[in-house]
C-alpha cells in the first residue's frame, strides 16, 4: 500500500524492495517527499531514526531510515547529489528535529551543506579541520591535519546556508548563538556532571539557564571511518568502546546486522546468552546511572551503594566473558566462549540479593523530600518532542513513548520471555529516574525465565574465515541500555564493510538537553543531564 | 568537678611573680592566642579524621587504613602535604582581594572559636554579649567568601560566591533568632551564665517544647551557616566544580578547608553550650547520687562529648540527603522556618512569662 501511494504521487522516484523499501529521490522533491511521508495520515513516518550521510563515489548523498510510530512500519528515504564541489541538499530538519544534528553531522564528515538548516557548522571535528574524512577521496595524510596544539576557537555566530529565490543562488547567513554582553559558563568539557568530556555553553541569566549549546566531538575517534579498513570481525572490537556501558548490546547489534546480511541463523543456545548478558549489561547500566545520578544530586552515600551493587553484576559478567566493562563476548555466529559453570547459579545469587537493595534505593533516596523537590516536574519533555528529537530508550518511555525495540522487533529471545514495558507519561525528570529503576527489576524478571532454561547446543556457529556480505544495505538495532541503538551497514561484496553508521542512542539525547533546561536553574541542567543518562563516548563516536 | 580555673590562675600569679603586670598580660595574650590555634589545628586535624571515617562507615568503605594505626595520622600527613603545596599564581585575579579572602574566612573562625567555653574555668573570654559577639564575628566569614568568589574573577566561583551570600545571609536569620529564644529563656548573653543556668538540668530539657523547636531550627540553620550538604551550594562539586574555593590552591585552599571544619565544630559547640548544658553534666532533680555520679566525670569530656554527637548528626546529614536547589533552599529559610522560628520565640516568651518550664 505504502508503495503504490508514494508510486503515485512520485512517479519519478525509483523505489527498490528488499527488506526495507528503499526510496530514491532527486534533491528537487526530497523535501516534498520527506514531508509527505511525514504528515499523510496512512504513512505517518514520524520517527527518524538514523540518517546516514554517503559518498557513493559518482555522488553524495544521504539515506534516513523512517519509522512511523503508529504504523510501526519502516523505509529508507535516499537522495544524492552529483555535484562533488559544492554538494548541496535540502534541509529536513524542521521537519524530523532529530535531523537538526545528524545533517551537522553529515556536513562535518562529507561536507554536504544543507540549505536552510539553522546551524551547519561542524558537529565533532574542529572548526579548522581540512577535508571530510569520510569522503573516499579524503587526504588522510597527517600532514594536511597535524596534531594541532592550541586550542580551537569557539565561534558566538554559526552560518547557515539560505536558498535565494532567483535562480537557486544559495547566499550565507550568520546565525547569533550568544550575544556579547550574555553571561555564558562552560559546563565541560572537563566537569563532573557531564559524565565524560562534552562541553555545554551555557548562557545564564543568575541562576536561570538562557540557552544551552551542545559543543561535541572531545571523543570523536573515527570509529565509522575505521570500521572502513577493518574486516568485518574486526570491526566488533570497536563497538564495545562506543556506549561502555552497554558494551554487550552494542556489539549484539553489529553481530546481528552481520548474520541477517550473511543470512546466518545462530543457535538457540546463543540466542540466550546474549538475552542473559544484554540484560546484566542493562542491569549493571541501570545501577551506574541510578548511582551517578545520585551524586549529581549530592547524596554521595547513594553512590556508593549503586557501585557496591553494579560490582556483583560485573563479577558476573568478568567470570563468563574475562571482561567488566568492554566484554569483546559477541562474535559473528555465537559468542567467543561458553558461559562459565558458575554462572547460573551467579545469577540467581544475585536475583535474590538485589531487590531488598533496590528498596534500600528508594528509602534512601527516591522516598527522600529533597531528591522528589529536584526531580518532579522539572525537564518536562512531551511524547511528541520524544519522538521528533529521537530519544528513544527510558527517556523516551518516560514520556509515554512505546519504543521498547525489544518489544516491537524482538531480537534475541525476547519473544519468548514475559516482560513488561514500563511507560509512564509525565515525561519529567523523576519518571526518567523511576522507569530505569522500575527496568531494573524487569531485568530481574527476564534474567529469572532464562537462567534455568538455557537449551544445551554450540555456543557458536562454524563462519568461514573471510566474511564478505552481499552486496546491499543492512540496519539492525537493539534496545541498548539509554535508548535504541542501531547498525548500518552498506556493502559492496567486500571483506570490508563499504560505509558503517551508528545509530547512537546518545546524540538525541543530548540534543534536547536545550529544549528541557530553558527556563530552569543551572542546578535542574545537571539533574536532567544526569536522568537522561548519556555516555559521551555514544554520542561522539 | 575540677576547675580549669586553678591551672589559669596558678599560670597567672606565676607570671606575675616575676614579671610587670602590663608584660605578664602581653605573654598571657600570646599564650592563650597560642594554644587557641593549637587547639584549632588539632581540632580540625580530628574532624577531617572523623569525616572521612564516618563517611566511610556510611558508604560500606573502610576510609583511611594506610598512615599510622587505622590511618589515624592520614590527616597529619595531609596538613604536611597542604602546606608544602605550591600557591599557583593566576593570571587575571584581583590579587590583593584574591590573597585576603582566606585570611578573612579563617579570622572569623578562629574568633568564633574562641569565644567557646570549652570547660570548666576553660573560656577565654566571658563578657555580658558573649553570643552575640560570637554570631556577630562568625558572620564576618561571609566576606571572606563573597571576597573569594569575586577576585578569582572565574564564573562558576562567582556564582557560588553569590549562592553562599543569599544562602548565609538568610540562615543568619534564623540562627540569630533561635538563639534569641535561649536568650529569652536563660535571660542573659553572657555565655557562662547560660550554662550555669543549666545545672539543674539542660534547656533542651528544661524549656520542652519551644527549646526543641529552636534546637532543630538551629540544627538546620547551622548546616547551611557552615555550607555543608545538604545545603553546599556554594561549593556544589557537580554543579560548580568547587564553587568560591576553585581558582584556591596550597594552603590558601587548606585555609578554607580548615575554617569549614572549625565552623561545623563552632555550630556544634554553640548547640551544646545553649541547648546540651555546655560543659555541665547531666543532672536530673532529685537524683543527687546519680548527679554526683555524673559530677565525676570531667566537664571537658562532657562538653567534647555533646559536641561529638551534634558533630555526628551533622555529618549524618550531609552523607544522607541530596542537595537542595538554590530556590528551595531559600524558600525553606524565609517561607517555613523563619515564620516557625517567629513563633517559636512568641511561645517561649509565653512559657517564660507564665512559668511554664520545669
């Protein structure tokens, strides 16, 4: 149905089927699809979920990967351009905000400018950086960009390119971020409440936050552009050292995206394991989040309680997979070793120590006045907003969003286990804080169905030993511990992988740390910073 | 009970046997100044011990075990440290206002200090507006901190700086009031007047009602007087980095770190010579054998022990509760607790007025 109505309506579009309707559109009706696709009441593509900026060699260009959360079905939205100078595409950021970021982000590694975009300077990179890294024609000689040691200069105006009415002549603009009189603190990049090394600029009226801007890239190490030159099992290393502390389901992802390419069915066996080990991993996530969120608030002694906790859920995860934090256990076909003997009986140690503790959490902290005065009502953000910045995960639930991929797509054995979705809908910072906690013992739940039941079997499938995927593009995403994290992988028959996105869970969060903390006190920016839970080196990449 | 008064006065006519009078005052001054910052460094030296355990006991950790026997030398070892840590020069200050500010914070603490009777014939000075005196150069620490924040000429201790401000300024109201509640009961200012008032029992006891009120106003007033968790804005470390103290290093730093510890001490004294019976022991009418009992035990153990425990609620506060917002802890002081505090005052003038009290 979807296709006939866009094949009526766009006749010149070329659509491709596969597992995914992929749609291909000229740059002049991109806008008009793209809107179209949005506001038709049978399409309703509403969610943006991952935007990919390409060098197909003869052209640039983006692809997005559209979601309606109503209809929950999907398609991919392309477009290109031949022009390799100047490549200029439309803007769709005032139609998914989500894109307001991802197109910077395009612009700043393929220098595709968007025309009418608010904001196109470069998203990771410094401002002086020469070329576009993920052009296949980049100079990666170290000569062009040395290690430059001064520091980059902070600009208070962005540019922004503008469409002029005669004859498609594009003019710049100057945008004014901050004024010159305006009080503007930087939070980060080294700070204790932005968890790792983002820079927000804040401007501050008193205590009162005017306007926040979100200054990323500290650790931008080119995982996307690395994954490049890697053999397909060599890109699994890096996944691991995006979101640390959803390691395991990272790597999930990838492994996933790799065997539907591959068409490689894995064990049931397997299928468990991973189940088991995303969920420590949610678990262990969870506690540091509610632990970390604590100490923004200032009650230290809740900190450590957290920690004294997340350390069992390690000790577990340390004995079957050798690693705490980066578990390099996934691999393309199974995991890399059996689980260890101990594990079951581990795990149902630790199913009947935690929930006395998660009580022992809310009397010491969630029961507490002070941290109920800090948390409600403060950071308000509407399902509406939730789905058109992208923030998916708890933050997203939190707001009355279904987007438990878990739930709408299972992977793994999902499908199998009895859980429920906890969705609460005033979308402020304490429902963020009490949906993780109530995922907590949801976990608990999922992990007490599965430990006893794992079937016996290979814990991996033989692979041959150079992976090349068939030519096509492939997406599969998981519910990482902050929202859902997505794989994109387009091949060309090669061992190595022609271009890999992420999908990070991170970057829309981050993203409405403005829209929330307008309004508030510097001291709400940190809570809300603190409950939508973002892990820098996700966003950064 | 033993007198501290003999020892002064034996060192007294000591002095003066074979000195002038007017240099047997100067070297008394100068003795008495001595052993106050003696007293002060190893008070503080104890407290930052105290600190670090009980917070460790709270947080399931063992705290410091390394330096000396349970890591009891861990806090000498770090006052070695912090005074022989380099003062980082920084560009951009008001320098003279830059070096003061310290000064100013410690100045205030160490006079606050010594108002204090610490036992028995232990008081340096006892004069009619003993605790008046005492509020009125502890505030003067506030400049100091205002003074801090403003020449690092560094936004974040600026804010805390300006947080501090409101924040002291309002709570100064209510300590000022509580106090004025004793001071209504007790009829007087002068401090060892108010403990010997106690003898026959403590005020927390004997003024019931309104008396307990005005000790847990204090209690809270006093937390946020010292700038200690729940109500460490000033200094929020998720928020502001380290507030007004963040440009400070070495012993500029450490100075501030003392004054907050004496200042926790100073608050916790104040409670326990107004409302614990200071250096008295605990007395109840009618048990004379039970009162003698108590009269045993040395007043200065009395009055170190009540200011332990106070020190202890103190820092079960901080390593219990998050932090307040900046609004909230405002509308605390001027919406719940000055108005309870107002009319905390008019009861106690009632129980005063129609003898009500035991």
């Amino acid at each position: 149905m979807i296709l006939e109505n866009i094949k009526n309506k766009f006749p010149e579009a070329s659509i491709e089927e596969g597992a995914l309707l992929t749609i291909t559109v000229e740059t002049g009706r991109y806008r008009e699809l793209a809107l179209y696709l949005k506001n038709d009441g049978g399409l309703a593509f509403d969610f943006l979920i991952c935007m990919t900026g390409m060098d197909w060699g003869d052209s640039l260009g983006v692809i997005s990967l559209l979601q309606s959360t109503r209809h929950e079905h999907k398609l991919f939205l392309k477009t290109f351009t031949t022009n390799r100078e100047n490549p200029e595409l439309p803007t769709v950021s005032d139609i998914w905000e989500t894109a307001n970021l991802n197109e910077r982000e395009v612009y700043d590694f393929l220098g595709i400018r968007f025309i009418n975009h608010p904001d196109m300077r470069r998203l990771f990179l410094r401002n002086d950086w020469v070329g576009y890294p993920l052009r296949k024609d980049y100079d990666a000689n170290p000569e062009v960009n040395p290690v430059r040691l001064y520091s980059e200069e902070t600009f208070d105006v962005t540019p922004s390119f503008e469409a002029t009415s005669h004859g498609g002549e594009v003019s710049e603009k100057e945008n004014v971020l901050f004024e010159e009189d305006e009080y503007v603190v930087n939070i980060g990049p080294q700070h204790p409440a932005t968890h790792g090394v983002l820079r927000f600029r804040v401007s501050l009226e008193g205590e009162i936050v005017k306007k926040v801007d979100v200054n990323c890239g500290y650790i931008h190490r080119g995982i996307e552009k690395m994954c490049e030159s890697l053999t397909y099992p060599q890109t699994l290393a890096l996944t691991d050292r995006l979101d640390y502390l959803a390691a395991h389901q990272n790597r999930h992802a990838l492994c996933m995206c790799i065997e539907e390419a591959l068409g490689l069915e894995v064990p049931e066996r397997v299928k468990y394991i991973r189940t088991i080990m995303d969920e420590l991993n949610r678990l262990s996530s969870h506690l540091l989040f509610w632990s970390t969120l604590c100490m923004d608030m200032g009650a230290l002694t809740a900190f450590f309680y957290g920690f004294r906790d997340r350390e069992k859920v390690l000790d577990i995860m340390e004995e079957t997979t050798g690693g705490r934090l980066i578990q390099n256990y996934n691999v393309i076909g199974g995991v890399m070793a059996d689980i260890h003997p101990n594990l079951i009986h581990r795990v149902k140690e630790f199913l009947k120590y935690l929930p006395p503790m998660i009580k022992e959490y809310h009397e010491v902290f969630t029961g507490n006045v002070i941290a109920q005065q800090r948390l409600k009502g403060v950071g308000i953000l509407t399902r509406e907003n939730a789905i058109a910045y992208g923030a998916s995960g708890p933050t997203g639930r939190a707001a009355g969003w279904s987007c438990d991929v878990r739930k709408h797509t299972p992977y793994g054995v999902y499908d199998k286990v009895d859980f429920k979705e906890i969705i609460h809908t005033e979308g402020d910072s304490f429902s963020r804080y009490i949906v993780r906690v109530e995922e907590i013992m949801e976990s608990l739940h999922i992990l007490e169905q599965l430990v006893d039941n794992i079937p016996e079997g290979d814990y991996a499938v033989k692979t041959k030993p150079l992976i090349k995927l068939p030519e096509g593009h492939y997406f599969k995403s998981v519910e990482a511990s902050r929202g859902e994290f997505g794989v994109y992988i387009e091949s060309r028959g090669d061992k190595f992988p022609y271009r890999v996105k992420f999908r990070s869970p991170c970057l829309p969060l981050v993203s409405i740390v403005d829209q929330l903390a307008r309004g508030n006190k510097i001291a709400d920016l940190i809570a809300i910073g603190g409950t939508l839970d973002y892990v820098v080196p996700d966003l950064d990449r | 009970m033993f007198d501290f008064a003999t020892i002064t006065h034996w060192v007294d006519e000591l002095l003066r046997s074979f000195l002038p009078h007017a240099t047997a005052t100067l070297v008394e001054c100068i003795l008495i100044g001595l052993c106050l910052l003696l007293g002060y460094a190893l008070i503080a030296l104890v407290l930052i011990y105290a600190e670090r355990k009980v917070c460790a006991f709270f947080q399931c950790r063992i705290g410091p075990n390394r330096v000396g026997p349970y890591g009891t030398i861990q806090s000498v070892a770090d006052m070695i440290k912090m005074l022989t840590k380099e003062l980082i020069d920084i560009n951009h200050i008001d320098r003279f206002l830059f070096n003061l500010a310290p000064f100013v914070v410690i100045i205030a603490s160490v006079l606050a200090f010594g108002c204090i009777p610490f036992a028995k014939g232990l008081h340096v000075i006892d004069f009619n507006v003993g605790i008046f005196f005492l509020i009125a150069v502890s505030s003067i620490g506030i400049v100091g901190i205002l003074l801090a924040g403003w020449a690092s000429n560094n936004k974040y201790s600026l804010i805390g700086a300006m947080r501090s401000g409101a924040q002291m300024i309002s709570y100064e109201l209510s300590i000022g009031l509580s106090i004025l509640t004793v001071v209504v009961f007790t009829g007087s200012m002068q401090l060892s007047t108010i403990v010997e008032g106690q003898a026959d029992g403590w005020l927390l006891f004997k003024g019931h009602i309104p008396a307990c009120i005005a000790f847990i106003v204090y209690l809270i007033a006093g937390t946020a007087e010292t700038n200690r968790g729940p109500f460490d804005l000033p200094e929020a470390d998720s928020e502001l980095t380290a507030g007004y103290h963040t440009e400070y290093s070495g012993m500029h730093f450490g100075f501030f770190y003392l004054a907050e510890y004496l200042n926790m001490f100073v608050v916790a004294s104040v409670a326990t010579t107004l409302f614990l019976g200071g250096w008295m022991p605990l007395h109840v009418p009618g048990w004379e054998s039970f009162n003698q009992i108590m009269d045993y035990i040395p007043s200065i153990f009395w009055f170190f022990g009540k200011t332990g425990v106070v020190i202890f609620i103190i820092m079960w506060f901080k390593w219990t509760f998050p932090r307040l917002r900046i609004d909230q802890l405002l509308r605390l002081e001027w919406r719940y607790l000055l108005p309870l505090n107002l009319l905390n005052l008019f009861l106690m003038v009632i129980v005063v007025v129609f003898k009500l009290h035991f």
